[in-house]
C-alpha cells in the first residue's frame, strides 16, 4: 500500500498478528472520549501526522542552525 508524507511516496506492509502484541491500544476508539468531553479530532489521522512531521523537521532544523551559528563563532553547539 503506497502512502505518503510531505510529498514522499513510500510503502507500508501489513503483516497480521494473531492477538495482542505490546500495547492494547493500536486502534483509537475516540467513543469514551466523545462521550465524556464532547469532543473528538477535528481532523484525520494522516493529516495530524503530516502537520506533526513538518513541526518536528522545522524544530530540528531550526536547532541544527544555531548550532552552525555557535559553531561558526567558536562556541561549542
């Protein structure tokens, strides 16, 4: 099945299991939550992902710049 993030096409393979491995929760069921709070995600999972992607690439981008900067100077990063 080919998916994709911020433009980059891969594939993922699914493989079965028999039962349970590692935690319970690999499936969000948001019922209990819609129930308690009124509330539920606002927008899809890959969507989330992709926003959550981009976030994280900006921050570790924005991290290895300053440490250009510092080292540049003669600082230690």
């Amino acid at each position: 099945m080919g998916h994709w993030v911020r433009g980059v096409d891969f594939n993922v393979v699914k493989k079965h299991v028999s039962g349970p491995q590692g935690v319970r929760g690999r499936n969000s069921d948001n019922t209990l939550l819609r129930e308690t709070l009124s509330w539920e995600p606002s927008i899809p999972l890959e969507d989330g992902l992709a926003r959550t992607y981009a976030w994280i690439e900006t921050q570790v981008e924005e991290r290895l710049s300053r440490s250009e900067v510092t080292r540049s100077i003669g600082g230690v990063a």
